[in-house]
C-alpha cells in the first residue's frame, strides 16, 4: 500500500515537468511571433529555429511522461 502510494506521489511530481515544457512552447512561439514582427524579412529563417525550439522542448515533456509512466508501471 505505501510502495502504491509513493508511486503516484512520484508520478505526480514527475509530470510537474509537463507544466515546464507548456510554458516554454509558449515562450517560444511568442518570442517568434514578436522576432517576425520585428523584422518579417527573416521569417522562414525564424520559424525553421521556432521548430527546432518546440522540437527540444517537446521532447523534455515526453521524457518526464515516460519518467511518470515508468514509475507507475515498472514492477
């Protein structure tokens, strides 16, 4: 009953992560719609960095998932 119970305390803290990664997409998508506002001659330039950005950030969320998956169902 306490190992269950820590288990989901630990997921749960373990997708806190997902919060992160949601701020900073969106940090990142505002900082390029303010970059293109700016200077709209670069934006393929821009958006081909913005993408690499989300791609980065995206993927700390998926690992805190998985770190939250494999603490609720790993023996």
């Amino acid at each position: 009953m306490l190992l269950l119970a820590a288990k989901c305390i630990g997921a749960g803290l373990a997708t806190m992560g997902l919060a992160g990664a949601g701020i900073g997409i969106g940090n990142v998508f505002g900082s390029l719609l303010h970059s293109i506002s700016r200077n709209p001659s670069i934006k393929d330039e821009l958006f081909k960095m913005a993408i690499l950005g989300f791609a980065l950030t995206e993927a700390i969320a998926l690992f805190a998932l998985m770190i939250a998956f494999l603490l609720l169902f790993a023996l």
